[in-house]
C-alpha cells in the first residue's frame, strides 16, 4: 500500500471519529460539561479572591 493511501484511510478514520463522538455527546451531556466548566471556574475565583497578596515594602526612609 502506498504512503498516500495510508494517510487517506488515516485522515477519513479521525474525522470519522470526530463526527461520532459529536453524534454520542448528547445536548444533557453538554450541559453537564458546561456546569462543570462553570463549577471549576467559580472554585478558581474563589480561591484567587481569598489568597493573601504578597507583603508590600516600601523603599522609601
């Protein structure tokens, strides 16, 4: 076989694959990914809101 048909089949096998994994994810399963995004990013918020900020010197006498 040659090289340019082992890429075809290979390019035709990943959008294949990309295609039915769209098809799988149903609408409710995405809106669990989103929740979960959202979720994730309300943690990172919160734990960016309560760090203490590093102790400012003055340089000035």
């Amino acid at each position: 076989m040659r090289f340019r048909t082992k890429v075809a089949i290979f390019l035709v096998a990943v959008l294949l694959t990309l295609v039915g994994f769209n098809l799988m994810a149903t609408p409710p399963a995405l809106d669990l990914l989103k929740g979960g995004k959202a979720a994730g990013n309300e943690v990172v918020a919160d734990s960016l809101a309560n760090a203490e900020t590093a102790p400012h010197y003055s340089t000035s006498l």
